[in-house]
C-alpha cells in the first residue's frame, strides 16, 4: 500500500482512481463496507482505491477532549488488510478547515487527486464548518464527470454502527458489543514501564502500561486479555483504574497480569 502524506507527495497512478472519503477513526464495520465498496467500484474500471483521511482527527483540533479509537498506525493495518492500494494523509489544520466544500471537490478531489469515483458515508461532511454534505458532494462532481456513491447507514442487529457508539460502548466497559460493530476485538497497544512493584511484594507481578494519550481507554475494571509479546499469545487480567491507595493523587492506570509468561517486559511493546 502506497502511503502520501501530503497533496505535494501525491503521485496518481496510472489508473483510474476510486477514492473513499472518510475519517475512519476506528475502521468499524460501517467504514469496511465503504472501503470494501470503493474496492469493488475500482475494480470493475480496472483502476485502484485511495482512502483520503486526515491526521489529526478534525474532531482533534476543536475538541480536546475527544480521543481515538486507534492509534493511526493501526489505523492504516486495518485499511491496508482491506486491500486498499493507496492512502493519502492530509494534515489537518486550522488553514485547511477554511477551505470551502466547491474548493475541496473541485480542486482537491478533482484536479489533484484526478478520481473518477468518489464513495462517501451518508453523514460525510466536508469544507468549512461541514457546511459540504452528501447531496452537495454530488452536485458538485456531476459536471465534472465524477461519479458519487453515498453509503446507507450501515446496522448490525438493527443497531446503527457508529464511532460514537462504540466509543459509548467502551467508555462503560462493555466490550463485546464495541467488539460487535468494530468488527474486530479492541486492542491497546503501549510501552510496560516501571511501577510501584507493590503487586510483586504479594506474588502478583503486573506490568504497568505508558499509552498514547489520544486513545481512549476502556471504563475502569477488570478484563480477562490476550496480550501479545514477541510475537507469543498470552492470557492475562487487566485492570484499568485508579489508584488512589497507592498514589496520593488518583492517576489512571493500566496494568496487566500474564498468565504462564516469566520474563522481563520492562520496555517492551505490548499489545493488549
């Protein structure tokens, strides 16, 4: 998968492009279908996908209080393993998001990107201030001849698969249904860091994990995991919580107990 992280490193194939509009954040079940559409579209023209995305997330930039459902590396595995060919990254700035929804299709998606389908989301805005909506997209590349395929809402078990669902789902530790509409287990990956090594005084070794602060975290609890290190599957427990006994002030916390594993994993990656 080819990897532009800016409109000046964008190279068009030599293809007709089909280019899904989104930001992804989570790559759920609902951005699959879209992604798996654009495929298909790109297919039957002999041409290649491009999933145009933006880092940060817009939300970030407006919303410091919003976080993630992946990190973006994994965001990028989960769209490569729906064999997209290409993704081209837009920073998203404050400059960009003045850019008005006409300026966006026509001369981003029309005279940079060159595409020849665009498959967007039934609630996919774009432009200043999202003032850019479905209706607007179409409008706006039919004089161009640019095809537009907007997406229906997308529903597992009569329930509409969101971001924002899953990150309510998480957010109250009920994993199996954030599980149901990702379409995927939840996973946290981070580096194990040293701790008090209070569980190591009462025989239960934990290791203690330092995360990106822009991904959100399951609700406080405990969770029976799979975590993998080197390569090797382990089952543990987690708990996710405070620790106002052990610190005077009540940080979060994320620590990890591995079943059958001996080792040292100070430093190490793990996910989780």
């Amino acid at each position: 998968m080819k990897i532009f992280t800016s409109m000046q490193q964008y190279v068009k194939p030599d293809k007709p492009i089909v280019t899904a509009l989104g930001n992804f954040d989570g790559v759920h079940l609902g951005h699959q279908k879209l992604i798996k559409t654009a495929k298909e579209i790109a297919e039957k023209i002999k041409g290649e996908t491009l999933v145009f995305t933006f880092f940060p997330h817009p939300q970030m930039l407006f919303n410091a209080n919003i976080k993630m459902l992946n990190s973006f590396k994994t965001k990028l595995q989960l769209i490569e393993s729906l064999g997209v060919e290409n993704v081209l990254i837009i920073p998203f700035t404050r400059e960009f998001s003045l850019i008005s929804p006409q300026v966006f299709v026509e001369e981003i998606l029309i005279k940079k990107i060159q595409t020849s389908h665009v498959v967007a989301g039934f609630n996919y805005s774009f432009g200043y201030k999202g003032m850019g909506n479905a209706d607007m997209l179409i409008n706006l590349a039919a004089p161009r001849n640019v095809k537009v395929t907007i997406m229906e809402p997308f529903y597992v078990d009569n329930e509409l698969v969101s971001s924002t669902k899953i990150r309510e789902y998480l957010k109250e530790g009920n994993i199996k249904e954030a599980e149901k509409l990702l379409g995927y287990q939840p996973a946290i990956s981070g580096k194990v860091i040293e701790g008090n090594k209070i569980g190591r005084k009462i025989g239960f070794p934990t290791a203690n994990l330092e995360w990106d602060s822009d991904l959100l975290i399951p609700g406080n609890g405990v969770y029976v995991v799979k975590v993998l290190v080197d390569n090797k599957k382990y089952l543990g427990v987690l708990n996710i919580g405070n620790k106002p006994t052990v610190n005077s002030q009540p940080l979060l916390s994320m620590e990890v107990y591995l079943l059958n594993f001996s080792g040292d994993l100070y430093h190490k990656e793990i996910e989780i």
